[in-house]
C-alpha cells in the first residue's frame, strides 16, 4: 500500500495567489516525521518545510506553511503568494521512527506546479 | 563549497563502461544516501550509509557498487549498467540515519542525469 500520496499529478496557480498541495500519508507508527521538497526542472531537491507527529502547531517557513490534520492523516503544503520560480515538482515525504528500514524517507509520486505569470 | 555537492552533473556510458559517481557534503553530517529518480516514478532509496558504514541496501542489482571512505564523501561506482539504469541519480546527507525527526532531515546534491546506451 502507497505511504505517501499525493493525487494532484499537475496544479496550475496564478501569480500572486496561494496554492495548496495536497498530501496524505498512510502510517501506524506514532512517531513520524513529514517533509515536503521542492525539485526545479535542474534536478536538485530542495528541502523546504518539515512537521514532526507531536507538533502541536502547523510548521511555517515564510511562505511555506504545512497545512497538519493529523486524524485525517493530511499534510497538505499551502504556498502564499505565488512566484514565477515557485514553478517545480514539489514532493511530499515521511520518515518513521520506528520504520522498518531504519527509517528511510518515503516519497509521494509528486505534484507538478506551474505558475501563471 | 557548502552543502553537497555531486560529480559529475551529466554522463553517458555504455553499457561495458565503468564510471563512478561521486559526492561530497559540507555539513558535518553522519548519513550519507544514494537515490534514483526515473521517469514518472517515485525517488528510490538504494543506500545508505551511518557513520561510514553501509546500513541499507534496498535491493540494488550488484552492478551498482557504494563506497563511503569517510563521513563527507560517498561513491557511486558503475559496472555494466543497462539502459534501463539510465535516470538521476541525487545523493542526500543528514545528522542523523534514524528516526523522524528534525535532524534527519535529508538535504540533497544537484544530482547526476545519467544515460546508458
């Protein structure tokens, strides 16, 4: 079964708008980590924003805020005001504590974002 | 040169050539990784490497060999690779190799687009 899920294959955003990128996770460990990267068509993934499982409070990185329903099993990335460069494959991501395999980072299948100028 | 770095950016081999692949990060960090990209498919995890030595090898075909002679470089060395080898291979480093927290945050490299014919 997918871990990581993410169902938006493309989104398209206009300039200065906010744009939520949907992520779900599918795990029994209660210790967790989430993080969502950027990748640019250049190749190199970019880590922007990370949420631990006992976070009380939603993580923000300036414009980066990770949307954290945790009964829904949701962590969705919110980009405010959209910029030209935020244009890129973004990727969401877990890591267990208590994974099997040392805890590796789990990958979704990613959601292309294109910014509208 | 701060954080990682990878060697080179594009190859292109046949499939008799040896080649190697290397990286190299900035951070102080104690795991290094290797992961492929292909097309269309989630980052695949193929090593990983703690304190210099090898903790995960994901079932990665012998004609892909690691070496990590010390915490801040890790080799990715190729032997009579296939076609369907060819894809991006990112390397990743991290504090830590176990666990969901902050500190194992993974950051990555630029990547290495390689093409075999």
């Amino acid at each position: 079964a997918q871990k990581i899920t993410q169902t938006q294959p493309g989104m398209f955003v206009q300039e200065k708008e906010a744009v939520t990128l949907d992520c779900t996770y599918d795990t029994s460990d209660p210790s967790y980590g989430l993080f969502w990267y950027k990748q640019p068509s250049s190749g190199e993934m970019i880590f922007l924003i990370y949420q631990g499982s006992y976070d009380q409070q939603n993580a923000t990185e300036g414009r980066y805020s990770l949307n954290f329903q945790k009964a829904r099993k949701s962590a969705n990335l919110v980009i405010s005001a959209s910029q030209l460069g935020d244009s890129a494959m973004y990727f969401c991501a877990m890591r267990e504590l208590n994974g099997g395999s040392q805890g590796n980072l789990i990958f979704g299948k990613g959601t292309k974002l294109s910014v509208k100028p | 040169e701060t954080g990682v770095t990878q060697t080179p950016r594009h190859l292109v081999m046949g499939m008799t050539n040896k080649k190697s692949l290397k990286c190299e990060q900035h951070l102080g960090h104690n795991a290094m990784y290797w992961y492929k990209q292909s097309a269309k498919k989630p980052l695949e995890l193929m090593f990983v490497y703690n304190f210099k030595e090898q903790t995960e090898n994901n079932s990665v075909p012998s004609r892909f060999s690691p070496e990590c002679p010390n915490s801040s470089h890790l080799f990715l060395h190729l032997h009579t690779l296939q076609p369907e080898d060819s894809a991006l291979y990112l390397c990743a480093s991290s504090q830590g190799a176990v666990g969901g927290g902050a500190e194992e945050t993974q950051y990555f490299g630029p990547g290495t687009r390689l093409l075999v014919l």
